[in-house]
C-alpha cells in the first residue's frame, strides 16, 4: 500500500469507526482474532493499531507475543463491510463478514455462513430475530435455534486475554428452562426470554436498582386453559452463565410486580447468591393475571446477565415425571 493511499484509507477508516457501536467494533476485533474486551475507545485504539504500523501496540494491548500480524487491507475490508452492514439495512453483508478469506478470522464452531442465515431461526433474548455477526446454535435436537454469541456467551476473560472459545454444549434458555424443572411441562411462551442487563455502578460503589417492564397478552383460550387446576402461568429467570445450566436462578434484589401487585420472588436473603447446590423457583402468577395484556415489572441490584421469560406449563405428579 502507497504511503498517501495508505494515509487516505487510514482516514476513512477512522471516520467509519466512529459511526460505530460496541457490538460492530467487537464483531471487526472478533473476525480479526483479537480480544473484544475493553471500553469503547479502546476498542477503536486496537483497531487503527494495525493500520498505524503499531503491531507492538496491538500485541500490548491484547496480551499477545507471538500473534501474526494481521494483514492492514483485512482490517479495511473487514471495517468497510461492517460499516455498509450498519448503514444498509437491506444489505447481506452478515454473510460477506463471514466469508472474508483473510486466514485472520476467527471461525467459531457452530458458527453461520451467509448462505444459511436466510433459512435459520433465531431467537435470542435481545429480541433481534436477524442473524447478524456470530451466531450459536442450540444442541437440541428438537430445538435447533440459533442465538447471537455477543448476546448469550459470557467472557471470564480478563481485558488483556484472548477471546473466549465458545463452549463445547449450548443450549438455548428455553430449553434450559423446559429442563430446570422434571414437574413442569412448558405449554406455551406468553412472554418470550428477553435480556436482563447488568445493573450499572453507582458512585459509592455500589449496583444500582434498575426495572424491566414487559407486556404479555393472554389469550381467551389460555385465560381458560388456567381456570383447570393443573395448569400456572409462571414468570421464570436464569442467569446465561450459571455452572449449573438447567436451573432457575434470579437476579440479587429481585422484586416482581404483575398489574400492580407485588409478588415475593424467592425465599433467601436478597443479597446471597445462590449455591452450587441451591435452586430459585418462578412465582406462579396465574391469579394475578387477566385476559389480555399484562404488565410485570422487575426490579434487580445484581452484576450478572439473566434472561426472563413467561410461560403456560402444566403440572406434572411424580409417577408422571
């Protein structure tokens, strides 16, 4: 690359970068092999590292010392494709991300193509139903839903490491729900799982109280079904990266209110975790609830991804499960 046309694109990179999300600055660093940990500007800063001829930098900044270069006119291919991907909503160009022939790219298992993204079905508990940037898919055979990896996988690694390898079994926290608990039998999702953030740091320290709200609708049909005892509508949470998968866990300083009326979460100590051992519960809401729409409010204090969800299951006795 000529010195001026060399200094040109550099520019153009770094007006593009600052159109940029988080998530798009994390998909480039993700294709290119290194660590998506770090505030925003940073992330910016490993990326012109490269373009700037500053290969110790990138390797300082990433905790690696023995990491082949990256080639500069990857990193611009791969920053103008995002960039047409986030202002272009039409575009395909979710696949070309995937597909850049750069031996660079990290290609995780269980990862879409852009030919196969068209025919999949996603659901992931951000709500997004495209199938953008690395996607997982669940290990249920019955399932078989593909989920966002930037949505659903949890880093342990520190800032300075390399990006965690996505585990060896997934699955999806529907899945993960159905099996929490052998005597209930999911029926249908009123509410389907949805992301609950971490709660942000307060100036002393501390987590601060943050709310979700969500409608749900219920159904005529639904409203009867529950009139027969053997049948609750729950309100359900897990934490996405809980050692214990197929369990229920809630946020620290859970509060629920379903239409306006509080209802106790769990029965430890607001403030204790939950123990290797320990299993939460889903408060049942089936007399709180009314045909039509519901409203649930859920305040937390916790530091911790969740997804929440609710659902219409049947009960079922012990010679039954």
């Amino acid at each position: 690359m000529e010195p001026e046309s060399a200094d040109a694109a550099l520019a153009g990179c770094k007006d593009k970068l600052k159109h940029f999300r988080i998530k798009e600055l994390k998909d480039v660093l993700h294709l290119l092999g290194l660590s998506k940990q770090g505030k925003k500007q940073e992330l910016v800063d490993k990326i012109l590292a490269i373009l700037s001829d500053q290969q110790d930098q990138v390797s300082q900044l990433n905790g690696l010392t023995k990491k082949p270069a990256v080639e500069k006119e990857t990193v611009l291919k791969i920053v103008d494709e995002t960039f047409r991907k986030l202002h272009s909503p039409a575009n395909s160009a979710a696949g070309s991300l995937n597909q850049i022939d750069s031996g660079q790219s990290v290609k995780p298992k269980k990862k879409l193509n852009g030919s196969a993204q068209k025919d999949v079905k996603v659901r992931c508990p951000c709500g997004n139903s495209m199938a953008n940037g690395s996607m997982i898919k669940c290990d249920n055979p019955q399932c078989n839903v593909w989920q966002h990896v930037g949505c659903v996988i949890i880093s342990e690694k520190s800032a300075e490491s390399v990006p965690q390898e996505l585990p060896s079994s997934f699955y999806c926290d529907v899945c993960r729900i159905n099996k929490a608990d052998p005597f209930w039998v999911t029926i249908n999702h009123p509410l389907l799982p949805t992301s609950i953030a971490p709660s942000k740091i307060a100036t002393d320290g501390s987590y601060t109280i943050q709310y979700l709200e969500k409608t749900f609708p219920l159904s005529r049909a639904n409203r009867e079904m529950l009139q027969k005892d053997e049948y609750d509508i729950q309100v359900w949470c897990i934490l996405l990266d809980d050692q214990v998968p197929f369990r229920m866990q809630w946020p620290l300083h859970s509060d629920i209110q379903i239409n306006g009326i509080q209802v106790r979460v769990v029965n430890r100590q607001p403030t204790q975790q939950l123990g290797a051992n320990g299993r939460d519960d889903g408060p049942v809401l089936t007399e709180y609830c009314k045909e039509g729409p519901n409203k649930i409010v859920l305040s937390r204090s916790d530091s911790r991804m969740f997804s929440l969800g609710v659902r219409i299951a049947k009960r079922r006795s012990l010679q039954e499960s």
